[in-house]
C-alpha cells in the first residue's frame, strides 16, 4: 500500500478519527498522523463524528486531489443505532441471535455499497474494524459480544476483496486509549495513527488483507 513518492492519507468515517473535540489541548487522530508520516506526506480528515456507515459515499465527494490512500473507521455509530436491543427479552438464546441478524443484514448491505463505492476511487483502501470499549467499563462483556455481529460484517467484507485490516480492538486494548467508553483518547488516537502509518508505507502486500497493529508513538 505503500508508495515511494510522498503520499496524501485521507481519513474517512466517524469519530475514531474526527476525536478532536473529545481531547481537549491534545492532538486529534489526524494531527498526530500528520506528525508521524514522512516529510512530503499529507493527511486529510473528511471523517464526521457521528457519520454511520451509509454517510461514507457524501464524504468520498469531498475528497481532494492527489490523494493516495484511504482509509475508512466507521459502524460504531450503526451499532449504537439498535442498541435498544440490549433491552430486549427474546424467549431463547437462538431468537435473540436472530434478533441481532436482523440488524446485521441492513448494515452489512450499506457497508458493502460504501466500500465498493470507495474502492471504485481505484486508489489503495484500508478499513478498520469497531473497537470494543474500555476494558473495566461495566458492560464491557456486553459490548464486546454484540459488536462482533458489526466486526464480522467489516471483516468479512474487507477479506472478499482482498483489502487490508486494521484492527482497532487490538490496538486500543487499555482504559487510556479511550477518552469516555466511546471515542479513542489522545494515546488511543496515538496507537492508530501509528498503525495506519506503518500500512501505507508499506508493510503491506498487495492482494492479501492483513491485521495492522501498532504501538503508542513516542
């Protein structure tokens, strides 16, 4: 995904990435980006906090010229959406995985109609997956389940078209990488900056997905 010219990283999605108002004085995702890429490089946020996977399509009309890579963090705000799920009272365990289905169908189908809109840009493309929430968050098991009916949707999608991964749940693995139980903190926004970094320079082969993982910048 790399390239040997200077490049032009845009950012598409949600607030994984448009985090600046929840860091305070601090750095957002896409300044720290901005810092860790090669002289030359650049980096453009057309991610929209609270934007779900559908709003995608309007931001790739917004994107600038000379861009090289993208990269898409979106489907927490979709999950959020049918939260209210949690609340209710199926009589087995297998209607309430039906339950679930029932809303992993509409946004596997408007995933797939961002993505392949996305990759009809021809230009290199990454997504990520949803992260859980801070590990000593009370419902963290909760969470972490029911958002593996979302992840599977986005891995899936990205391993039938041969694109690269990264996977936010493992990168963002502490309570200091969230800033509250749903936005990355200035060190979680460090740790994916920093794996996004270590993509499109190229630590990925062309044609196969990849898990990208990375460490706090520093």
């Amino acid at each position: 995904m790399g390239h040997d010219t200077p490049g032009h990283v845009v950012l598409l999605g949600d607030s994984i990435f448009d985090n600046k108002v929840y860091v305070g004085s601090g750095p957002d995702v896409v300044s720290q980006l901005r810092q860790l890429l090669p002289g030359g490089w650049k980096a453009t946020l057309l991610a929209v906090d609270g934007d779900v996977a559908a709003g995608v399509p309007r931001q790739l009309r917004r994107l600038p010229s000379g861009a090289t890579h993208l990269v898409i963090s979106v489907g927490g705000n979709d999950a959020l959406r049918v939260a209210s799920l949690l609340n209710e009272r199926p009589g087995s365990v297998a209607e309430a995985l039906l339950l679930l289905r029932g809303e992993q169908e509409p946004f596997a189908r408007d995933y797939a109609a961002m993505l392949d809109e996305a990759l009809s840009t021809g230009l290199p493309t990454a997504v990520c997956t949803v992260y859980d929430t801070p590990p000593s968050e009370p419902a963290y098991p909760v969470i972490r389940t029911g958002l593996a009916v979302f992840n599977d949707v986005i891995t899936r999608a990205a391993f039938r078209r041969g694109i690269p991964l990264i996977d936010l749940r493992l990168i963002c693995d502490e309570d200091a990488d969230y800033a509250n139980p749903i936005e990355p903190s200035v060190q979680g926004g460090a740790k994916i900056a920093s794996a996004i970094r270590s993509l499109v320079l190229g630590r990925h082969t062309p044609g196969s997905s990849v898990v990208a993982t990375a460490s706090p910048a520093g």
